[in-house]
C-alpha cells in the first residue's frame, strides 16, 4: 500500500488524470455490460372498455410463455378487473299516436322501469371505470419510468388512461409499443383521428366473417417476418383499417385482395414504424385462441399447430424489434410518422 502511494506521488498530473479516466472507463464498460445483460421490463396491458375478445386469457398466458423463452424481457401486467359490464337497457318503443288508454298505461309503466334500470345502469358504469381506472394506473407516468415497452393485447373502447398525452410521449421519448390485433379497436371514431390512432398507424373499421387467407411477407429480413415463408396462409378475422398510409409505415405482412370479396387492393396485415425515437409494432393477427396456441383443444381447430407456432414467432419477432434488440434487417430503420 506504501509503495502504490509512493508510485502515485510520483506521477505527474496529466498521468494521474489518465488512471482515473481509464478507471471510469472501466467502471462504465462494466456497468453497459450489466445493462446488456439484465433483461428489459414490458407491460402487458389487456383491459378492455368495449367488446372483450376471448383469447385475451390465452394470449397473456403465451405472452409470458415468450419472455420466458426468449429471455430477453420479463412481463408485467395490467388486466381487466373482476365482473362484467351488464348490457345497457333497451328505451321503450315510443307510443303509436292512435295508442289508447291502456297502451298509454302500459307504456308509462315500461318507462318507469326503464328509467330506473338506466339509474342503476349507469351508477354500475361510473363505479366501473373506477375499476378500470385502478387497473390502468400502471401507465401512470411514474410507473413507465419503470418500463421499456407496453404490449396492448387485444385492448378496446375508450381506455381511461392516466394521461393518454404523457403515455404518448414517453413511446415518442424511445420506448417500444406493440399493439395486438383489437389494439386498433381502441380510441377508435374520432375526428380527427385520436393521437394515440395516429401512434399505432391506423384504426380498425371493420371486417367480414373469419376466412383463411394467403398472406404475403413483404420484409423476410425484419425479425418479425424472417421465419416466415413467402405467403403464409391463416384462417383468421381479417381488420380493414381506416386511416392506413402505406408510406408512412414499413408493412411487415399484407394482402393483395380483398379477404372475403377477393377484390384486388392492398389490405396491411402488420406493420412497424418509429414514433419520434420510439418504436411501434402492430400486427391485426390475435383473434383466435387457435392462432395464439399450438396445444389449443377447445373447439375445432381452424389453425394448425404450425401456423400458431409462426405466429408466436411473428409476435416474439415484433416485440424485440420494439425494444431496440432487434434491427430491422434491411437497412437504415423507417422514419414513419413522428410524435405529435
């Protein structure tokens, strides 16, 4: 110890500067190196305010399946609190103007039912989004500090965010987004567009019964698609989007025909794309359990066992390129659109 004193003593001020900055360097190498190793944070998000998709159970169980296997994240979740929303009362047909005594009697005594139905209806309603309110506070500006990306898994209808703007800005400040299927079924109806619409790249309009189609990979070298062949052919609930741009987006998987009338048109399947320095992944595959599951036996299988396998590829794929651990493969990455 004497002597390293002593060696140190020795030295002039410019080589004592150069030991410490080396000592940082290292320091810090060991510290990126430790960071390279430690496995990022994502938030499953499944809560619905709208329609509630059946599979959601099944793909955050697969979800976890994939962090698990790849090693490279582990999940956290947000799911939809216990209960169902009851169905809205159905008002009374209005009263025939010829009605008489008795269909006026009668018609009263519907409305004083339905009046207080609604009452209880909507006291359930605000008390219910005071669940979901609870179960979504884990997108709390806060609490993304805690995380690299967010998966929306089958989310739909106005999702009562913490604060929607700051979740869009954290995305746009160079975090992963991976939308799910519904996801485009989520802010969904405004004019103009809902910024968060505009984040994912498109909102879902509508779509015809379940069909098998042929879908085309448009990129073999994206991480999302270098698994698949050419054309992969799923059966399926096939979105049409509203508010699609092809130039603003790097499409992943599409069609090149209608996929119930079999018009010729280009119909987008998945897609990524960057949002100011984040990255957003969307795929419209997710409807099915038998898409989600290879072992999946509850119900005929329309999917065999090696397109759920793709599928589950296809996702693990999205959701690393979302978080920065994959490149895209071809090439400098696609601007897309930015932050708004």
């Amino acid at each position: 110890m004497v002597f390293m004193r002593m060696t140190l003593l020795k030295l002039t001020g410019l080589q004592v500067a150069a030991v410490v900055l080396l000592c940082s360097g290292l320091q810090l190498l060991a510290q990126t190196e430790m960071k390279k190793d430690t496995p990022k944070r994502v938030l499953v998000v499944s809560v619905t305010a709208s329609f509630r998709h059946s599979a959601i159970p099944v793909g955050d169980r697969i979800l976890e399946e994939l962090a698990a296997r790849s090693g490279a994240f582990i999940l956290d979740y947000a799911q939809q609190p216990p209960g169902e929303m009851p169905a809205e009362p159905r008002k009374p047909a209005d009263l025939k103007p010829d009605a008489d005594q008795a269909a006026k009697d009668a018609h009263a005594v519907a409305m004083a039912r339905y009046d207080e139905e609604m009452a209880n209806f909507r006291s359930f309603q605000a008390a219910r989004q005071m669940e979901l309110k609870a179960a979504l506070q884990k997108l709390s500006p806060e609490n993304l500090k805690r995380y690299d990306a967010v998966i929306f898994n089958n989310t739909s209808g106005e999702l009562p965010l913490p604060d929607k703007a700051a979740f869009l800005k954290w995305i746009e400040d160079g975090h992963g987004f991976v939308g799910i299927h519904a996801a485009t079924d989520t802010f969904r109806g405004h004019k103009p567009l809902d910024p968060y619409i505009q984040m994912v790249g498109a909102e879902f309009a509508s779509h015809g019964p379940q069909v098998e189609v042929e879908i085309i990979n448009h990129e073999p070298a994206h991480p999302a698609c270098r698994h698949l062949p050419k054309t992969l052919r799923v059966y399926e609930e096939i979105y049409l989007f509203n508010g699609f741009e092809r130039d603003k987006v790097q499409c992943l998987l599409g069609l090149d025909k209608h996929p119930n009338t079999k018009q010729p048109g280009y119909y987008p399947i998945a897609w990524c794309k960057q949002y100011g320095k984040g990255r957003v992944f969307y795929t419209s595959l997710g409807h099915r359990e038998d898409l989600w599951d290879p072992q999946w036996q509850q119900g005929k299988r329309m999917n065999a066992p090696v397109v759920a396998e793709a599928f589950q590829k296809h996702l693990l794929g999205g959701i690393l390129w979302a978080l920065g651990l994959e490149p895209s493969g071809t090439g400098p990455e696609k601007a897309g659109t930015g932050g708004q």
